[in-house]
C-alpha cells in the first residue's frame, strides 16, 4: 500500500539510510499497535516470534543508524501506555523489560558481554539464576513498615495502573508481612516487590467451563484470562477469580540486605511470598543450557505457562555495575522457548470465505492437545503455502501454536505420508456460492467472485458490521449474526434496524425472554446514532479499516459529502479522483476497492437503506479558528526529531491542516527533516513553502 511495504523484507545490512529512516517509522507503529492489542486489549495481534523478529529488526536498524532513532521508538518503551480506568501511578524505579536470546549462541552471547564489561578473567564463572518466564501480567507490590499499601501494572513501564483493591484479593498476597528474621536484616521499611500474576492451566479451564455455562466471555488462553481478571472495575469481580502470583525481583527498597538473586528468593519466601521453587543457580553455559532442556521437557506438565526462562546475575554488585540499556537490564536475558508443536493427521482440507472473498485453506486435524490447548482446525495460509511444503490430505503433520495465535501446519512428515496422497488443487470456484474464484496479479490468496450473492461473504460482512470497532451492538454477536442469518431473519445490514419485525420473530423462540429481547431492542437503538468513521468502517470495504475509514471520514465530514465524492471520483480522470488518491495513505490499489464498493447497485440499495434508518452523524472538525494551519496542506518528509511522522500527522490535523502525501501546486508547505530527496527538490521547483521541522513547530505553535 505504501512505499514501506517494500522495504520490510531488505536485510538491515543493505537497507539505505533513508529506507531506514522509514524503517525505523514504520516498525515503530507496527509495534506500537503490537503492543496496545497485547497490553492495553489483552487481546495479541500477532505470534510472540513474529513480534520478536520486528523489535530485533528495529534494535539492528537503530545500531546500525544511531542517528535515526526515534523519539518514539520501541527500544525506549516497554508495553503500552496504561489504559484509562484506573488511576495512573509512576514507579519510583521505572519496570524494565529484557533482552531475548533464542540459541545456545545467544545466552554464550550474553555471558560475554557479562564478562567483558565487568573485565573479568575468562576462568572467573558468571553465577546466574535460571528460573521459569512466568507467562502473566507483570506486577509491583509497596509494601511500608510491613503492609501493603499500593500495587500496580507495569504499563510502559515508567507508568502503570493502580490495581491497589483488584491485587489485594489475591490469596497469595499477604496484606502484612514479617521477617521470620532467619536471614537477618528483618523487612525493609520500604519494600516493592515484583512479579508475575498468572492462572493455573487447572484453574483457567475451569473457569472457561463456568464461563461458558452462564454464557459469559470465555478466554482464549490462561494469560488473557488473568489480565481480563485482574483488570475489573470491581475488585469483587477479581476476588472471584483464581488468580496467583509469583514474585522475583524488587522496585524501590529502603535497604537491600541481599547480596544475590538467590539470597533475595530466599527473603521473599522468608516474608512469605510465592517464589517459584524451581529456581536454580548455574555456573556455566553447560549447566544454563541443561537448566533449559530440563524446563523445557517439564513445560507441558506444569500447572502455569511458562515461555522461556530468565537468567540474572546472581551477584548484586555485578548487576549493580552493569546497568541498564535502553529498557533492559545488562544483567539479565530472557531466554525463549520454541513455539510448542504436535503432531498430527491431517484429515481433510476445507475451504473458509472471509467476507471480502478471501479463500483461506483450512486442515482440519485430528485433535491433537499443543501446550495444553486442543486444537482440531489450523490455517493453511494460501496455495502457495500449501504448495512450498507439499501438504496433502491423509499426511502425518507438525502443527505449532506460538503464542496466541490460530495454530499452523508447519511441517509434513514425509515417511508417514498414505499411498495414494494426492497434491491438493484449490478450487476454481467458491464452495459457498459456486461462482468464479480467481487469484489476481500479485495476490496470494484466490478470491470468490460472487461479491454479494456469496452467502458466506454476506453472514461474514454481516458479523463485521455489528463487531467490536463498528456498531458494536451488544447482544448482536457473531452467534446470533450466524442464527438469525440461517433463519433468514438478516439478509442485508438495513434488517437489524427493523427493529419491530426482528423482535417479533424473536418472540417465543427458545432461549429469548421479553427482558432479553427488549434489551437487544435497546442496544440497536441506541446505535441508530453512529459516528461517520465508524460507519464507513462497519461497511466493511476491502482494504478500508480503522485508519482509512477515520481519514475519509475526516476528509470529507458527511456522509453526503462522501457519497457525492465517490461518485464524481467514477471518472479516473477528474479532480475529485485526484483528490481521493492525494489523501495520505490512500493510493490507487484503496481507491479501486472503494469505487467499487461504491459503483455496485445493490451496494448503493443497501447504502440508501442505511441512510433512512440511521443518524450518520457528520465529523465535526475541532474548533480551529485560532489556528495558523487550519485549512492548509502540509506535507512531511525526511526525519522528524521531535516527534513520530504519525504523531505530526495527528498534530497537524487536529489543528485543522490536511496532511498529504504528495507534492502538488496545492501544497501550502513542506515540512522537511534530514534525508528529505525528491519530494524537496519537487516542492522547490514548485514554490513551495519549506520549513524546518523547527519552523513548523514555530508555526503550529508547540503545543
Ligand atoms: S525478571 C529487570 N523473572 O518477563 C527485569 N521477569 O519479557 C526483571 N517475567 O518484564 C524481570 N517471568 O514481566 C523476571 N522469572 C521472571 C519472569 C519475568 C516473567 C516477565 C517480566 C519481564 C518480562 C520480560
């Protein structure tokens, strides 16, 4: 979609300093909606690995061009801003995060650093800690003159959530604490312990049973359990729920009378914490790396996920020494564990159509339990996956699950594989609605040409149009979407808005009551009023998400506005067209799946539908009459110092301006950082106004 795109797959080594400048910017967003899905959402957008390989790919960028780190850049923050809801709290001694090793190279890597920064002789042994990555929520718990008084979330790690009620419910949390005084030194006045809040695999699978039988959200994994658990308004919610923690390491302390990590599990024990027993203390790679595969053998058997281990320099005078860089401690590395497979047969391969068309492969498996989830479907990704490794159906598998996401077939066994396995041809027609399946220039998926006589695109754009970011209406998820699709009750979005003639079907059908019935009235009536950005996203056009929806929404500022823009836009050669693709962000590839959408009859029936049952309210633009930009195009380029290009971005538009990709005559200014190149010199030889990224700020008014 934009120049970005094709930079992601250049190795560091021959990336040029201006593609990395744009590198830098786009991992740091990438990552930045990484983290708020996983820390704010509690809900993970991509495979731990996947996540893994951007940060590492940002931390080689940024050693190779220290001069383009970013003020936002992800090496400088760790998780995500705290989410509002609960009062804000700063750590006196900020939350780091740690550095990753994935081989025996790794940690033999961190073991030298170790050594070459403290000097020490090569015969001198490096004692670290090994214990299990507990996979939680990160916690700190204050404790003055004995009594707890405050814990929070780790946030971005220099500001968490104050869940002070919610961690007090926790059984293994002691509200006062005393030295058995076996170790001497009593308990410090000041004491912030930290560590891990987890489920046990027991207790979650329990609690997902219970869940599911009142009917309520069942979680996708223990980890999301204990976050959705301990993130309640009401404590009383949490107190209900099995939560634990175990604690390793400290905050702010008045007095620290330990000298090593093993001496400090020792203490917490003592004062009467949970310390996770299966800390060990190694001497050497050998011992580390054994450590390892013997966690590792013990994973599937342990009652709390684990997904890796963590090594700390045992003594305290070393890891006082060492420091930190960036958000990690020098003295400490987290080693991961590889994703968790199984294997299994694959029985048969079916197709899934998404709602823009997509034909998705999908094995279905005999089920087969992957660290402790069961998993019986897993995707296929695309025929070209399918090709590369050679997956038929009857063929013995390897199936993965890396952290949350939808389990993969990543390998096939080719000993077990049945005589007579055929290769798998995808089909060229939709298996839901026959019509032509077709694989377009440059795409890897097939997709059904049948548009909006596809019933699974259809129920598909249907569950799209009431989910969470759309209309959002409560009681009106994908279950009852599918229900009320089979019955024939829904057929096109406009039928949720007669509101009279659903609840009268709903009337006397098993499982509705008049309170539950009358509550669904409610909600879709309450929604009949929507925001013009959420509207156009919940039409589900390809290629239009969140962030295009909000642009077009703030670009043309009602509905009426839009609609007459899309049509005039028809004619590729006109202004209104020119206008469209000159949004930032929105190129030809965008504006066609628009048009499209657009230009279809029976797209525009159901449009006019909606019109006539909704309030489509307009986007109103803040107040910028005192601003010096309001009305002005402005266009950014090169490296901004201050601040992200899309935190510019914002800030140039909620003062009114209209931030474009690309230089035109139209441009009011250019603002150019260093590295700035073609889009300078265009700008000059058009008069444009340059300016510093200074002289904006001076501009706009540094607010
Ligand atoms: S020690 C200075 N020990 O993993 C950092 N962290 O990916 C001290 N974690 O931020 C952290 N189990 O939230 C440590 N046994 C353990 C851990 C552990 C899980 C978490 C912790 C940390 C994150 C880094």
């Amino acid at each position: 979609m934009s120049v970005s795109d094709g930079l992601r797959d250049i190795p560091v080594d021959r990336l040029r300093p201006e593609d990395a400048a744009i590198e830098l910017e786009r991992l740091a967003a990438e990552i930045a909606a990484h983290d708020e899905a996983y820390y704010r959402n509690d809900d993970p957008s991509v495979s731990d690995a996947a996540y893994d390989a951007l940060r590492q790919r940002n931390e080689a960028i940024e050693a190779k061009y220290p001069k383009l780190i970013r003020a936002d850049s992800p090496s400088k923050r760790v998780g995500a801003a705290p989410a509002e809801g609960f009062a804000k709290v700063v750590h006196s001694v900020p939350m780091l995060s740690l550095a990753n090793a994935f081989s025996r190279d790794d940690v033999a890597d961190f073991l030298d650093r170790v050594r070459r920064f403290l000097n020490l002789p090569a015969d001198e042994a490096v004692e670290v800690m090994a214990e299990p990555k507990i996979d939680g929520l990160s916690v700190t718990a204050r404790y003055e003159k004995g009594r707890f008084v405050m814990a929070a979330t780790r946030g971005d790690g220099r500001e968490g959530e104050n869940i002070t009620e919610n961690l007090r419910t926790l059984q293994d949390l002691p509200d006062r604490i005393t030295a058995k005084d076996l170790l001497g030194g009593g308990v410090p006045d000041v004491l912030e312990v930290r560590g891990e809040v987890y489920m046990a695999k027991s207790d979650f699978l329990a609690l997902n049973e219970r869940q599911e039988a009142a009917g309520a959200k069942v979680f996708a994994n223990p980890r999301n359990a204990a976050a959705g658990s301990l993130r309640q308004k009401d404590p009383a919610v949490t107190r209900a729920r099995p939560l634990r923690v175990f604690f390793y390491s400290w905050g702010e302390v008045s007095d620290v009378t330990w000298k090593t990590q093993a001496e400090f599990n020792d203490r917490l024990v003592d004062w009467g914490f949970q310390a996770n027993a299966r800390a060990r203390v190694c001497r050497s790679l050998d011992e580390i790396m054994a450590e390892y595969a013997r966690t590792e053998a013990d994973r599937a058997g342990l009652d709390y996920d684990i997904d890796g281990m963590v090594y700390k320099v045992n003594r305290l005078d070393w890891q006082e020494r060492l420091g930190q860089v960036s958000r990690a401690p020098r003295w400490a590395t987290a080693h991961k564990f590889a994703a968790e497979k199984a294997t299994t047969v694959l029985e048969k391969i079916t197709i899934q159509v998404g709602r823009t068309g997509t034909l998705t492969p999908v094995a279905n498996l005999t089920p087969v339990t992957v660290g402790g989830v069961v998993v019986g479907r897993a995707t296929l990704h695309n025929e070209d996956y399918i090709a590369g490794k050679d997956i038929r159906e009857g063929d013995t598998v390897i199936v993965q699950r890396a952290g949350d996401v939808i389990p993969q077939v990543v390998e096939v066994v080719a000993d077990k594989r049945p005589a007579g396995a055929v290769p798998f041809v995808m089909p060229d027609t939709c298996p839901e609605c026959g019509s032509l399946a077709i694989r377009e220039d440059g795409a890897a998926a097939k997709r059904c040409t049948g548009g909006l006589i596809c019933p699974a695109q259809a129920v598909e754009r249907l569950k799209h149009f009431v989910s969470r970011d759309a209309f959002d209406i409560e009681g009106l998820g994908a279950r009852n979407i599918e229900a009320f699709w089979g019955e024939g009750w829904l057929t096109s979005p406009a039928d949720i808005f007669d509101v009279d003639g659903l609840t009268a079907k709903l009337d006397g059908r098993e499982g509705w009551k008049e309170k539950s019935i009358d509550n669904l009235r409610k909600a879709i009536e309450e929604r009949r009023k929507i925001g013009l950005d959420r509207f156009i996203y919940a039409l589900g056009i390809r290629q239009v998400g969140q962030a295009t929806a909000r642009l077009l929404a703030r670009t043309y500022g009602s509905f009426t506005a839009l609609k007459a823009a899309m049509a005039a836009a028809q004619d590729r050669d006109g202004e209104a067209y020119a206008e469209l693709i000159d949004i930032d962000q929105i190129g030809p590839a965008v504006a066609d799946d628009l048009l499209g959408f657009f230009a279809e009859d029976h797209n525009q029936d159901v449009l006019a539908a909606l019109e006539a049952a909704l309030d489509i309210q307009d986007m109103v633009a803040a107040d910028t009459s005192n601003s010096p930009v309001a009305g002005k195009t402005v266009v950014f380029t090169g490296t901004l110092e201050t601040m992200g290009r899309s935190e510019a971005k914002a800030k140039a538009e909620s003062l009114g301006a209209k931030v474009s990709g690309s230089i035109s005559a139209k441009t009011d200014y250019l603002v150019a950082g260093p590295g700035a190149g073609s889009k300078l010199k265009k700008a000059e030889e058009l008069g444009v106004t340059v300016l510093t990224e200074d002289e904006w700020l001076e501009l706009a008014g540094r607010t």
